[in-house]
C-alpha cells in the first residue's frame, strides 16, 4: 500500500501537538490506578505512559489502510497497564475500572470470552476508557487538558503479562509466518500460566484465610509470643496510617482467646480511623462487646458493638473505599457482620425470625459459606418447628460438609469445621459420621496448648437445644450433647464433671485405678475370628490391678473378657474388677456376661454410643482423669469406632492392635485421627499388649532410676560403640530426653521381665552372685524385654519404618517378637542377660523364685 508522506507528516505533526495532554492524560491514569490498587491489589503493578511520537508514526503508517485520521481515531495513543498478583484482584480492578469510566466497549477486548474450552491463548482484559468528569478517589480528572480523548488499560495476573512480554508479540506481530511449531509451544505455555494462577489463587486464598485467622488456630504458647512482638510493634511503629493493622493483629489474637479487654483497649482508639483494615477491624471490635455484654439488649457494650456492626453492614457514603465498586472481600466482610448480628439475636426471645433473616442475607452476600448456611438451617428449624425441609437440601448440607472438610485440611476455621460437620452430620440423620466429627472437635478444643473461647461448649450445646426447641431430642441428638458435655468437663480446671451431667451419673462408687476400657468387634458374625485374640486379652490383663471395663455382652471381645475374667477368678490371680456397660435391650444373639463382676445398665433401647459415653460420665463423676486410662482396641464395628475417638478426644492413650480389621484400619486411615499423639498401633504382640495395658509404677525412687539407666546406657553404648554418628549413642548428658528415659524404663521394667523367666530382685546382702539363665529363659525375658521396648518407643512418639532413623524416631523393629529378625532379637536377649550386672550395681540381686511365687 501506498502512503502518502504529506499525510503522514501531517498526522505526526498533530500528534506532536496534542502529545503534552496524552502525557497529562497517563499522569492521571496512573495516580487513579494507583490509588485503586491499593484498595483492590496492593502488590499490583502500575504502568502508564502516552505513545512516543515515533511509535505514533510507526503505527499511523502501517494502519493508514485501517485509519485516514490516526490522530482521533486510533485509541491506545495513552496507554496504561495494571499488573496483579492473582485473577481474583484482576478481576476486582476490572470492576472498579467498569464502574468509574466510560466504556468504549466496541473498541474493548476481553480475550478470555472469545476462548473456546480448548484454547489456551492471550488472556489480558483492554479497556479503552473515556474520563467522566467528576473526581475520582481524590484525584483530578484534568478534564479541560484531556476532554473526551480515549486512553486504553490494560489488565493483567504476573503470569498473564510473562507470558505476554515474551511469546504475544512474537507470535502475533512477527513480519514472518510463525512455524506451527511455535504456535503449539505458545499455546502450551498459555496452558501452563492459566493453570498457574488458578493454583497461585488457590493459594493465596487459602494463606490469607489461614494468616487472617491465625490466633484461633496458635497454641497458648505462640499465641502470646505473638501478642507479645505485636504489642511492641504498635508501641514503637512512627507512622499514624500504620498502626490499624498491627492493632488489628493484636485483636484477632486476643479474640481467639475470648480475651475481650485486650481486645476493646487496642482496637477502639481506632474504631473511628478510615483505613483499609477498617471494617475488619470493627468485626472484631464488634465481637468483643457482644460476648462481654453476653447479648444483654440493656448493657452500653451490646449497643456499641451492633453499632459498630451496623457501621459494616450499611456503610453510606463515608471513606475513600466505600465510593468503590463492592470489594469481594468487603461483601464477606458484610456477610460476617451479619452473621455476628444474627448471633447477637440468640436467646433473646422474639428476635429468632430476626436472626434467621439476618443468616439468610448473609448467605447472600456470601453464598458458599457453610457456617452461615448451617446457621440459617438452624434457625428454619426453630422458626418452622419442623426437619422434614433437611430431605430437599440435603446436596447444599453434603457441599457445605464438603467446605468445611477443605478448611479443616489446612487449619482453618478450627475447631468451627468439625462442629458444623458434626452439626451438618446430625441434620442428614448420620449419627456416627456426627459424632467423629464432634469427637474432633473435642481433641482440638481440649488440646494443652489450645486457643479456644472459653465459651466455645456452651455455644454448641445451645446450638443443639434450639435444633430441638420444639421437641423431645432424639438420641443422636442426646449423645452429641453428651459428647459435648464431657469435653467440657474434661476440660474445666477443677476436672469434675459439669452440672448439666450431674444427673446421668449411674454408677456412683469409687473406680479402682488404673483404668483399662477394653474395645473390640462384638458381632457374632466374627465370634470365630475374635477367639484367636483370646491369649493377647489373657496376657494383658495378667497382674492388673485396677478397673476393666468392656461390652459386657458375650459375644466378641467382650465375651473374651469375661471368659479370662472367669478363668483367673478360678485360679485366684484375678486382681481387677470386671465392669460393663450394657443396654436395656440386648440382641438375642448377644446376651449378658454374666462372668463380669458388675455390669450398669443404661436407659438405651439398644447398644449403641450411649453406653462408652455412659462410662465415661461415671468415670469422670469418680475423679479419673482421662489422661491416666488407657484403652486396649482389638477389631470393632461402628461402636468402636465412635469409642476409639472418643477416647483420643478425652486425652486417654489409646492403643489399638494393627491388622485386626474393621474399625482398626480405618483409624489409622483416617487423617483427622491418624497423627493423634495419644494412639499407638500396637503390633500383634502379647508382650506389648501386657506392656501397654498394664504399665508397672516405678518399683525404685527416681534417683535409683537414673543411676540405673546411666547403667544401661552405658552398657548399650559399650555394645553399639560401633554407631559413632548415632544420636543414641551419645554421652549420658548429651542424650535426647526421651533416649535417656527409655534407659530408665527398661531399668524399671526389669523387675517384671526377671518374673516372665523365673526370677526376681531383692536388696542384695553379701556377694552378689549371677544367676545363670538358660537358653529357654533368656528366650522369654527377651520377648517380654522387647514388648516393654515396642510399648515405651510408641508412647514416645516413634513410628514403624523400613528404614532406622533416630532423628526422626523412626524404627524398623517395631513389630511382634515372632516377625523380628534374630540379628535385632539379639539386642533383646544381650540385654536381658546384662541385667543382673547392671541391678548390682545399685545394690539389687537378682535371685531364681521358688515355684509358688512365679504366678503370672
């Protein structure tokens, strides 16, 4: 095509002329965008430049075809560029971008709408804009320097404008034709990015959720470190526009804890202070009156803090970010805002309906929250005194679940998720999925180092009393509150059982410590199965001296206990009492034990989670701690599995045995569980069961002891002086704790592993003679001695691996005596025979029993 130079000259000399305003025009694009970005996308990028009067006639001379008057036709001669981190803040900067020009949407592209499903290509979003004349966030529009001239921006993720920056124009503006070849690596790098910010959105949701809500999650101890450095960072930060959000970290912490003074001192100074943090920080200002007014519509902190609120909810016209398009951050905002106003509502009668129309809005604003969508079930059951509309939604009530199992994955919204999955649970009639979820919850809120409200049971439990406000509450319903009831109690300073359990106690003797529950499959479909565990229970239960308590039926497990009860009630070793929790009504396949020494029977229809729930109000009625019982599983149905966790939530140690079926693989499946540091998976091993179940109080005082186990530790050391980089090898004072105490205890233990080969230990008198140990019984002492060993390596946190490594407490050994190979049953039987020489040495020999005196 021809160009005319007297044209072309022409336009340059008009665009040279109006270049001066296009500067004019990118200034102020520029400051607007900025502006906007520190609302929107704080870490964004903002560029904005006119086009070059070279660039100008570059461009007028290869569109003269397209343009016969470049100069007000063309519509990027001002030009700028907003680059974000992710799509979500892209996506918000288009908004306000939408909202405050006016938009030539003829000469506007949106390349991600013209994609087909299989297409993977440029994905920036062009706008090409017109000022409207009014002032936007403060800046001047120069309306009388740039009139109704056009400007175009640009909108783009990082990895959109990478990818742009290298591979758009060469493939799209090259004076050749690309290669196909190209083209495809092209398109599989738009792939690649595309992809990339999705996982990079994915993540910096999840983060921010996470670090937003980080008190609530902290233990106690990282809780006030972090209270700690940002108290002095408030103290000491110089610049005035600074301080909300270091106060505003200081409220989250102090609020996670229920720590309402803290709260109110820091963060009302700047209730009143228009800053990004503003609305957040009013939540929790808000929160923080509510729960010290304890909803009293009279008190002066429940008016200030629905006020504050309000402030969130209908925020009029004031501050710089309320003249913005609405934030997707502020509509969750807003949403929170009205859910704390429908909390506010509860338990003051006459305002139900208003709670529930306050729950319904703020599933609007924030549709895939499932606690507010929970909430308004709640309040629709209330409201309608009815469940039967639980059936129509129950595809929202399985998505919601799904949404809260996400958080609880990374650590968010814990221990909320498992409460409103144990809730939502309880709605869809799953009583069991209910109570694992409740039971988690337990765990977490009764945790040592937990940072939880104060008033996080009571909250819950007045949760389930409107669910059933208006009726009888099932039995489900009964025992998540029992469940409920006894977290709380576990978790009381005092360790006594709460008033509102007072009045379920059955069983009102004292329990003889220590405790051992004893759990395991109980179908007579699985009788044959369950006998081969016969000698495990048998061994475990040799020398107890205290309270078992199992199923009382005599089928399964419980049926193998009231048969070694029995037995050893015949051979006079018994030194336990035999307890059981049954129903009123029994399967006629299953009948009463009656071998068990006493058995309290509850006001269930049937065996069901009321019966552990049942004992363990008695035993924390009597005084027991629950981090003294100890729970043996063998097996088990859907009861057991409740009782397992049940168990782990309270505190007890609970070992159950690996490879035994049904409820057992399952836990140790389960990630909500599996990491518990109160379970152990025991290996199908007599010697640890007896270990595990019946641990032996110290015979010697603990000075003793650690003379003792500097004893073994050094003959350990004179044997394995080989392991030069082994941490267990380490001089006495060098060594791990945990190391140090396992020598301790295989010293303790003595005593009980002399017993199984014939011999016992006395104060020495005179000279110490050796005894001489056969074969036989080193073979014994040695498989007692490694059961002692699996039983102390699981309570210190060790794990089975195929590959020894200390640092990490990883063994490969941890397995029953019969699957140990004979070069690491060595160290076992090396042991056993070193004992009498290390028991000399602090004045103990070791001397063979008289036949009468061996028992069991």
């Amino acid at each position: 095509m021809k160009i005319d130079p007297k044209w072309h000259k022409d336009q340059v000399d008009l665009y040279t002329a109006e270049y001066l305003r296009y500067e004019v025009y990118a200034a102020v694009l520029k400051e607007i965008l900025e502006r906007a970005c520190r609302i929107y996308a704080p870490l964004a990028i903002v560029q904005a430049r006119p086009k070059s009067v070279a660039g100008f006639a570059e461009k007028a001379a290869r569109k003269a075809f397209k343009y016969n008057n470049p100069v007000h036709q063309i519509t990027d001669l001002c030009g700028a560029r907003v680059i974000t981190r992710t799509q979500e803040e892209a996506d918000e900067i288009c908004e306000f971008i939408k909202a405050n020009f006016t938009i030539d949407e003829a000469n506007s592209l949106n390349t991600r709408a013209r994609l087909t499903a299989k297409e993977f290509d440029y994905l920036s979003l062009h706008f090409v804009v017109q000022m409207k004349g009014d002032p936007l966030l403060g800046v001047d529009p120069r309306i009388e320097t740039i009139g109704a001239r056009k400007a175009e921006i640009q909108v783009r993720t990082l990895l959109q404008h990478a990818w742009a920056d290298i591979t758009h124009d060469r493939l799209y503006k090259s004076a050749f034709n690309v290669p196909e070849k190209f083209r495809r690596d092209g398109a599989l790098l738009a792939a690649a990015m595309e992809h990339g910010d999705g996982s990079f959105a994915r993540f910096e949701k999840g983060f921010s959720a996470y670090e937003g809500s980080y008190a609530a999650y902290a233990d106690e101890d990282k809780r006030q470190q972090e209270m700690a450095i940002a108290k002095v960072v408030l103290r000491n930060e110089p610049r005035a526009e600074n301080k909300p959000a270091i106060a505003l970290r200081i409220g989250r912490i102090a609020n996670a804890a229920g720590d309402d003074e803290t709260t109110i001192a820091t963060l009302e100074p700047f209730a009143d202070v228009e800053t990004l943090e503003e609305d957040a920080l009013r939540l929790e200002l808000a929160k923080a009156y509510l729960r010290r007014s304890k909803r009293q519509p009279d008190a002066p902190d429940y008016s200030r803090g629905r006020t504050l609120l309000s402030r969130i909810i209908d925020p009029g016209s004031a501050g710089a970010a309320k003249m913005l398009p609405e934030r997707r951050q502020m509509r969750i905002l807003q949403a929170e805002a009205l859910a704390l106003l429908a909390w506010s509502c509860q338990d003051i009668h006459g305002q139900e309906s208003q709670a529930r129309d306050l729950y319904r809005r703020a599933l609007q604003l924030d549709p895939l929250n499932p606690y507010h969508f929970t909430s308004l079930l709640e309040y629709e059951a209330f409201c309608t005194q009815s469940h039967e509309f639980m059936v129509a939604v129950k595809p929202s009530l399985l998505a919601a679940v799904t949404a809260c199992r996400s958080h609880a994955q990374v650590g968010i919204e814990v221990p909320r998720a498992f409460f409103t999955i144990g809730k939502l649970h309880l709605l869809m009639d799953e009583p069991y999925e209910s109570l694992s979820a409740y039971a988690k919850a337990v765990a977490v809120c009764n945790c040592e180092k937990a940072c939880v409200a104060p008033d996080v049971y009571d909250e819950e439990l007045r949760s389930l009393r409107r669910l059933n406000a208006f009726r009888s509450p099932p039995p489900e319903h009964e025992w998540a509150r029992e469940l409920l009831l006894l977290g709380k109690s576990a978790k009381r300073a005092s360790r006594d059982l709460c008033e509102e359990l007072q009045g379920n106690v059955l069983r009102k003797a004292e329990a003889k410590e220590p405790i051992l529950i004893v759990v395991g499959g109980a179908s007579p479909a699985i009788e044959e199965e369950m006998r081969k565990y016969r000698d495990y229970l048998a061994e475990a239960l040799a020398g107890f001296e205290g309270t078992v308590i199992s199923g009382g039926t005599d089928a399964g497990i419980p049926g193998l206990v009231g048969a070694v009860t029995e037995e050893m009630r015949r051979a006079g070793t018994k030194k336990f009492t035999a307890l059981a929790y049954l129903s009123r009504h029994l399967p006629a396949d299953a009948p009463k034990d009656k071998r068990y020494d006493e058995t309290v029977i509850t006001d269930g229809k049937t065996l069901s989670p009321h019966e552990p729930l049942q004992s363990w109000i008695d035993l924390l009625a009597a005084g027991v701690r629950p981090q003294e019982v100890r729970v043996l599983g063998i097996n088990g149905g859907r009861i057991a599995a409740f009782e397992y966790r049940l168990a782990l939530a309270l505190g007890a140690k609970v070992g159950v045995m690996q490879n035994t079926g049904r409820a057992a693989p399952e836990l140790f499946d389960d990630p909500d569980w599996n990491q518990m540091p109160n379970l152990f998976r025991l290996p199908m091993d007599s010697a640890t069961a007896l270990a595990f179940a019946n641990p032996l109080p110290a015979p010697w005082p603990r000075d003793v002891l650690d003379t003792l186990g500097q004893i073994v530790h050094a003959k350990y050391c004179e044997v394995h002086k080989s392991k030069l980089v082994d941490p267990s090898v380490l001089p006495w004072g060098e060594l791990r704790p945990d190391l140090q105490d396992s020598n301790r205890q295989q010293a303790a233990y003595a005593a009980r592993t002399l017993r199984k080969g014939g011999y016992g230990v006395r104060p020495a008198k005179g000279t110490i003679r050796y005894p001489d140990f056969t074969p036989e019984e080193v073979e014994v002492m040695a498989e007692a001695e490694h059961g002692r060993w699996n039983a102390e390596r699981l309570a210190a946190g060790w794990k089975w691996g195929p590959v020894r490594d200390v640092a990490n407490k990883i063994n490969p050994a941890l397995v029953a005596w019969r699957d140990l190979p004979d070069d690491i049953r060595r160290y076992d039987r090396d042991a056993v025979k070193g004992l009498p020489e290390v028991l000399a040495k602090a004045g103990l020999e070791v001397y063979r029993l008289d036949p009468g005196e061996t028992g069991r």
